[in-house]
C-alpha cells in the first residue's frame, strides 16, 4: 500500500491542487489531500495502544498524536509526559501550577 497506493494519491492530490485551485487558494494553504488511513493504518484499537503508549513514554507529544489523527492541537498538548501518573516531563518531581489540583 505504502508503495503504490501513496504515491498515486500524491500524485492526483498535486494534479488537483494545480487545476482545481487558483493561486491565490494555494498561497493561503489551501490543498487536496486523498485519507487513505483506513488502508494505511491499523484498526482503532491498535492505533489508540500505540499512542497511548508512546504518549505516556514521552516517545511523542499529545499534539504529534492529534497531527497524525488530522485533530487540531491541544493547549498543553506539546509537552511530552512520562507516566506518574501522567506528568509533564519537565516537572522533574514537582508538580507544574497547572496541573495542581485546588
């Protein structure tokens, strides 16, 4: 899939951006993107492990996980945690005023 399906959708994806799109939709951002992630990715349940685990390993950041899932960011979401249960990795033992509960 990763071999011939990507590629090709790629391909259509910058085709369509040159002649359904006027110069000025593409200097402001605007694209055509084909979501293959059914076919590229794993079923939900083993998505959600994978990120769980690298998320609460500090391998990625919450938002990197919202980035891949096309989620917009997250306040917050940009620290990398390590699991404590779940403190910001820069805490270095003390918990950061904004996750101190009242």
């Amino acid at each position: 899939m990763r071999d011939t399906l990507t590629p090709i959708c790629v391909q259509y994806e910058k085709e369509f951006a040159r002649k359904l799109l006027t110069a000025a939709e593409r200097r402001r951002g605007f694209y055509w993107k084909f979501n293959v992630n059914a076919y590229l990715r794993g079923d939900m349940k083993t998505r959600g492990e994978f990120y769980t685990k690298g998320v609460r390993t500090a391998l990625f950041t919450p938002n990197e996980v919202r980035a891949w899932e096309e989620l917009p960011s997250m306040p917050g979401g940009e620290f990398l945690y390590v699991s404590r249960d779940m403190v910001r990795i820069d805490a270095q033992g003390r918990v950061p005023n904004d996750q101190k509960t009242a």
